[in-house]
C-alpha cells in the first residue's frame, strides 16, 4: 500500500506495516496469517496483501580499507580519544527494507527463492509450499502451475489447496493437475505452461490462459516462442488484439525486459482501438510486425484524437487525488484540462488517458527536471505503483540521470 508515511518493522516473528489510515500484521513461517485494523476500526480482519513479500536480499556493503589502513604508528605523546561517529536514524524506506528482509529470513531458503519471482499472492505460495515442501520440483519444472495450485481457489477451481488436497497432488502428473484446475489438460498446453515468467503471472492471468490454452489460434503462437511474459499474454490472451499480432511481433516483445511486468505493447495497442473507434477508424484488417509500427501509428492516432477530447471533456474539472505526492521537480496532473496540454507540449498521447485517470490505475505526473519529460505510474493487481512510461517530448527516450530521479522518487513513497 504505497504511502509517503508507510512504514514497517518485523518483531516477535510478525511483520508490522504502519499504512496512513490503517496498520497490518502479517505472521512470518510458518503461521503465516494476516490481518489488519482501519485506524477507527475495533476489529482486526483476515485479508492477503497486494504487495509483494519476498523480497531480493542484497547484503548491505562493507566499507572498503584503504591501502594505509593498517599501518603502524608511533605514539609518543598520549593517544588521543576516538571521536564520536554519530549515526543518522535509518529512514523509512530503509525500515521497510529490513523488515521485510527479517521475513524473508523467517522462510527456508528454497522456499524463498521459489516464491521470490513472482509479483503477487505470497502468502498463498508460502502456505503451499508449507504444507508440501515435496511440491518445490513442480515449481522449478513450471512455475505457472504451481502458482494457480496455490490460488485455485481464488481462480474460480473448484479445487482447494488443504493439506489433505496438498498430499494428493505431489503425486500427480502436470496434465492432471491442470485438470483439476480446469485446465486443458494435454502435454501441450502444460509445456507452454512452463514457459510462462513467474514475475509475469498473476490471477487475472491465469483465469486468461485457462481460456486461451483451449483456443489453437492460441496454442500456436505461444508454441514457437522460447519463454511467455507478461506482453505476450495480454496480446495473444485479448481476443480483440489476437488477430492483430504476428509471430515476428511476439518474438519481439517476449525479448524486451520490461514486458515481463507490464504489457506495454498490449496496452498501446488497446489505446489503438479505442482511439480508432472513437474516429471511427477499423483496424481489424490490420497487422502488425513490430513494436515500432504500433508506436507510429499510436502517435497519428493521438494527433486527431486530442482535438476530438478537446469538446468532450469540457464538462470535467478534476481528477481523484494523485496516489503519490509530488514535489518541485514531478507534478501531478490533476486535470483534464492539465492533461491535455502536457499532451500537446510534449507530443505525446496522454491526452488519450482522461477517462483511465479518472477511474484510477494510471496517473500521469510533469517532470520537470533533470529533463522535461512526461510520466506514467500504473498500478497492476498485486503490484505497487510502478513507472508505465517516462519519455521525452515526441516519446524520445530520457536519460539514465531523469530514470534514476524517478526511481528513487517512487521507491521513498512505495512500500
């Protein structure tokens, strides 16, 4: 629940997270259980957290010794007294960081290095994995599996992952566990499975590949591809987009680091539709090979489409309030009206984003420096608020010093 006052410590086996308006408690291995209290609330109620739980660990660096370090000095006169180092208080971000390192520790190794790639429901993967350590190979061999065995229940299988359901499947073959998750259940829809990124599942993902998984439109352009992210599930899973895509163009995307999380692909292909819908344009006979065509034709459509959301947001004056605060260097866009002209000053599209703004899951923020630069922050099921897009004017690419700015802007307010 990213926050600029979210804060946490780990104490007595339990992980405390202190959000602006409520405060969670989240039992590390093995209890793991968790509930929370609304600040004005009596009770504390069960929930899962949306964040994830397992984090990497990097060991904290140690200071590197001088090549003089360890040289002897005479001492004639009285040693002086050593001065007084005085610590800074860590912050908060640093707080979080070691609470939630504590509950990694908490974990067996293997078991928080199974769960660690994946970007949601580990609460749900750790209890799996408690009740049946037997169950790592099936993570190893295909990840995807594992993860809808540990969310059945909240994928609509009428399967449940109890202790008792939990022995009985470590025995199973994959295409019976796919079965009974009501899945197709051939060897190859469980090989292409396995391919999918752990950091590229989610629930909303695999209720879609349930679906596509019995669809051979489907089964063969996932078939020729070495690995599936996450934007090559949203191309090939979105039946509207599917027609659209061409193997060469998934190719393209599975290769691209940055689809393993969000698909931007997909998502700048959808804003395609609706602004050639809105112009009443038919792309349906289109098809696309790569990235940078989708791009091109994205920034025509914009062109047209700004000067149509001109008339059709004058009746709108504000947006929700924005889910991270800015500061003198990124400004939040709290207006239509704000949006539209960041779009047009920077040429770009984000005039396009009113309605996805106002009903929330995006905000745009203006970047002031070290570059003028237009960002995106999107919030995915499970997953903090994260950058979408951060470019320049006409969508150039910024530079490491404005990414790194931003970055270290939304981990001081994330959790």
């Amino acid at each position: 629940m990213p926050a600029a006052t979210t804060d946490a410590r780990f104490k007595d086996q339990t992980l405390y997270v202190f959000c602006p308006r409520e405060t969670q408690l989240i039992k590390a291995w093995p209890d793991l259980t968790a509930v929370r209290k609304h600040d004005r609330g009596q009770f504390w109620r069960p929930f899962e957290p949306d964040y994830p739980l397992i984090r990497p660990y990097r060991p904290p660096r140690k200071p590197k010794r001088g090549k003089n370090s360890a040289q002897l000095t005479l001492a004639l006169d009285e040693p002086e007294q050593p001065a007084t180092v005085q610590r800074l208080p860590p912050s908060p971000a640093e707080r979080r960081r070691r609470a939630f390192d504590h509950f990694r520790f908490s974990c067996p190794k293997p078991v928080a290095r199974r769960v660690e790639p994946f970007r949601s429901d580990h609460l749900p993967l750790l209890r799996l994995l408690y009740r049946r350590a037997d169950l790592g190979d099936l993570f190893d061999m295909n990840p995807a599996l594992g993860f809808c065995l540990a969310v059945a229940d909240r994928i609509g299988s009428r399967f449940v992952a109890d202790a008792d359901a939990a022995a009985r499947v470590a025995t199973w073959k994959q295409t019976e566990i796919m079965a009974q998750l009501g899945f197709p259940d051939s060897k190859r829809a469980a090989r292409i499975m396995a391919k999918v990124r752990p950091a590229s599942m989610s629930r909303e993902a695999a209720v879609a590949l349930r679906r596509s998984l019995g669809e051979e439109s489907a089964l063969r352009l996932f078939g020729h591809l070495p690995a599936l992210n996450s934007g090559v599930l949203a191309l090939v899973n979105d039946a509207a987009l599917r027609p659209l895509v061409t193997p060469r163009l998934l190719e393209e995307v599975q290769a691209e680091p940055r689809e393993t999380y969000f698909p931007f692909t997909a998502q700048q292909l959808v804003d395609c539709l609706e602004m050639a819908q809105a112009l009443n344009l038919d792309l349906s006979r289109r098809r696309f090979s790569d990235r940078a065509r989708i791009a091109t034709l994205h920034e025509e459509l914009a062109v047209d489409f700004l000067r149509l959301q001109r008339h059709r947001e004058t009746g709108r004056d504000r947006f929700p309030p924005p889910p991270l605060p800015g500061n003198s260097d990124i400004v939040p866009l709290r207006s239509p009206e704000a949006l539209i002209i960041e779009g047009h000053t920077q040429h770009n599209c984000v005039g396009t984003y009113v309605d996805k703004v106002a009903t929330g899951g995006i905000y745009i923020y203006r970047v002031l420096a070290p570059e003028r630069a237009t960002l995106s922050i999107v919030r995915l099921p499970g997953r903090p608020w994260q950058i979408g897009e951060l470019l320049l004017a006409h969508n150039r690419a910024v530079s490491p010093e404005t990414r790194a700015a931003v970055e270290h802007w939304l981990a001081e307010h994330s959790i």
